[in-house]
C-alpha cells in the first residue's frame, strides 16, 4: 500500500482550505502537514481542517521553505499575482506543487514556470478542477466513443452572473487590468482548458472581442453617490446595492471579510463604508470587461467559439461532430431534466444524466472532490501525462492571453508566433 501524500499549504485562502480540507477527511492517502500565511486565523483554520495534532503553523511561505522540505506537495493558493515566486520556491526547496489557477499574472511567467520544473524534475498539476467534474469527464468519454464522428466545431458559453461580476470584477480584485489577471484568464481559464481538452489538437490561431459596456459612471443612477452605504436614492430597488451583502447576498463576505461569518448586519454595513466592496458598482476604477468572445482555429481544422457574459448564470455547451451533435449544460437541464442530449444526424437521441454536487455547472459541480480524488494517483505519473499538468495547462493559458492580445490589437493571433514570442522574453 502507498504512504499517504503529504502536503503542506501556501496561502490559506478559500481554495487552499478547500483542497486540503478534502484530503484530509482520507487521512488514509492524504496528510495535511503544515501551512503558512500571514493571517494566523486562517494557517489556524488549516491546522483544524488537517485533524493533524502535529500540524505546524508559519507566518510566510519564505519560512516555511526555510524549513526545508516537510512534505510532498506544495499547495499553492495565494493570489494570481503571487503564483510564480512561491511555485518556483517550492520547486527549488524538494516540492511537487499543487498549483492553483491562474498559473500567472502573464504568458512569460507561464513558461518561466514550465521550465524551472523541467530543470528541477518537479511535477506541476494545476487546479483546472473542471477536468475532473462528472459532468466534463462524462462529455470526454462520449466524445472518445466515437459516437459524434469527428469534431468539427465546439460553442461554450459561461454566465459569470451579475453579483459575481461585480464583487470580483468591479469593486474587487481583478477589477482593475494593471494590477490583476485579465478576467478572461482569471475567471475563464477553466473554460478555455475544457475546450482545449475536449477538442485534443493545438489552438492554431485565435481572435477575440470584448469590452466594459455597462459598469461605468454613465450608468450611474442619477444621485447615485460613491458609496451604497451613504444613502442612494435608488437603494431600495438597485439589485447591486452593496448593503445587499448583510443578507441576501452574505455568502460572499467569506471571501473579503475577515470575521464575517460572526459578523452581525450593523457590523458588516459599518465595514462597507471604508471597503472596496461598499462602492457604488457604477462609480468604481474598474476596466474590465463585462462581456467577451472568442473565435479559435484548431490543428485538424475544427473551430471553436467562446462566450463569457456578466449577464446570464451558468456554463453551456454545444459540440457539433460528422456523426452527430452534443448539447449540455445548465440550459439543456432546465429545459429537459437532463445533462447532456446526444442527438445523432440519423434520428437517434440519448440522454444522459450526471450525479453533480451541489452547485451545478456554474460551481464546481463535483470538480474539487474529483481533483482530490485523482490527486495522488496525478502526482504518481509523469508530469507529460498528468491530465492538468503544467504542459497541459499551459496551452489553454496561453490561448486566453493570445485572445487578450487580440482584443486589444483588433487582429487574428498566430498561436505558434505567440508561444515564440513569449518564450523570446521570459
């Protein structure tokens, strides 16, 4: 029998406690060691999710490397743009590295990243959990089937959801594109890995289009002050008031609000008032898109398209094969109580259901646990055929910042130029 994989916990952010809260409860294959982050609370609550009496706690991730290598796995979960320095520390100190997406802030580091882990023999999975949803692994194995023929073009579609896009993208940390991951890359990278998957070629090219159109002041409710909290005229009626978060929207609080969850109404409105997230949506520093699409040539000649929208809920999916067409998603379970409709161009249509967690297809759905789950089995094999390893994860990143490139520049992008060129200056 394998020794347990252990690991240790950088950053004890949500998606850290998230995925080593999970090993954890299989303390046959899964032991959580240590962890490190500034905030004592949460390297506390890491400790009580490890069920670990000899858990040890850091104040940084530079002293827990400093103590040498105590465990297997690296666990990174910081924020985007503290992926690359902690990833490259943890290689260098003995560790494997569970790395949480995005890879990095930009292409250069992407690919700085891949080679350190080659130079250092060290494995890199990335936390494309979507690959490991029910849901996406059912649509693999019917494509492997053979059932649809060939692809010959692929439509995904996400719906961020208006709260979500403005608690992340308008008043939160990746509202501002200097100084966070273009939300492509940070919201949608897990789509573009999915469709990178799914069609099994390399993105040949790929062009895009999107911009910020609704959230700016021109929008602003007349009256409307900077901040929710100093008495809107429309309050009452704005779905985006920010005061929203001290009930119907509270959940959110977990992630920006130190203490929340024994915060009572008073005290989380008196936070509003000096918070980012107190901000009236239409009077922010925001610059990033709301909306977003992408055209995508594959080796093979399949084409794909992508939609992200701040003005719908959820991820759907359309695959059009030479022998038949594959429709799934939140859409195709609303209108038909099932998951996914395969419907041959003979006449013959199966249904197809999928046991999803909680949280359907805008959520994980499934894909935290099965990460988890293929986790130790993942880190067992070569990295070249991990199914989200580094090289892996690095393809679909690199199509979204080449569709950046293209929204911005307005032109098709080569992706063969764009790796050379990104590899000329990392």
């Amino acid at each position: 029998m394998n020794q347990p994989l252990t690991l240790v916990g950088v950053g004890c952010g949500g998606r850290t406690l998230t995925y080593c809260g999970l090993a954890a409860r299989q303390p046959r294959r899964y032991r959580v060691i240590a962890g490190a982050d500034p905030l004592a609370h949460r390297v506390n609550k890491l400790g009580e999710l490890s069920q670990n009496p000899g858990f040890r706690a850091f104040a940084s991730d530079e002293e827990l490397f400093a103590a040498g290598r105590l465990a297997d796995v690296a666990v990174i979960g910081t924020q985007d743009a503290y992926h690359v320095e902690p990833a490259l520390r943890a290689m260098e100190t003995g560790y494997d590295v569970l790395l949480e997406k995005p890879i990095a802030p930009n292409p250069s580091d992407i690919l700085k990243l891949e080679a350190a882990a080659v130079r250092l023999g060290r494995k890199v999975m990335v936390c494309h959990v979507l690959r490991y949803s029910p849901f996406y692994e059912k649509v693999k194995e019917i494509l492997e089937s053979g059932i649809l023929g060939d692809i010959v073009s692929i439509d995904a579609r996400e719906g961020v959801g208006a709260w979500h896009q403005t608690h992340s993208y308008v008043r939160g940390h990746w509202a501002v594109s200097g100084k966070a991951t273009p939300m492509l890359i940070a919201k949608s990278c897990h789509d573009l890995d999915i469709i990178a998957w799914l069609v099994g070629r390399p993105c040949e090219a790929v062009s895009s289009f999107g911009t910020l159109q609704h959230f700016t002041a021109a929008h602003a409710p007349e009256g409307a002050p900077a901040r929710c909290t100093d008495g809107c005229p429309v309050g009452d009626t704005c779905f985006y008031n920010a005061l929203h978060y001290a009930n119907r929207q509270r959940g959110w609080l977990q992630w920006v609000m130190d203490g929340s969850d024994n915060a009572g109404e008073a005290e989380v409105a008196e936070w509003l008032k000096t918070s980012p997230w107190g901000r009236c949506v239409y009077r922010c520093d925001n610059d990033a898109v709301d909306h977003q699409v992408l055209a995508m040539r594959f080796d093979g000649g399949a084409t794909g398209t992508f939609t992200m929208t701040a003005f719908d809920s959820g991820r759907d999916m359309t695959i059009c094969g030479t022998r038949a067409t594959l429709r799934g998603g939140d859409a195709v379970k609303s209108q038909s109580g099932h998951d996914i409709i395969v419907q041959e161009h003979s006449g013959n249509t199966t249904r197809y259901g999928v046991c999803i967690e909680e949280g359907g297809y805008g959520g994980h759905g499934g894909a935290d646990n099965g990460l988890v789950n293929a986790l130790d089995r993942e880190m067992r094999k070569p990295m070249s055929e991990m199914r989200s390893g580094l090289p892996a994860s690095t393809e679909s990143h690199l199509i979204g910042y080449a569709a950046e490139e293209s929204r911005h520049s307005g032109r098709t992008v080569d992706l063969a130029g764009f790796r050379e060129k990104m590899r000329a200056t990392k």
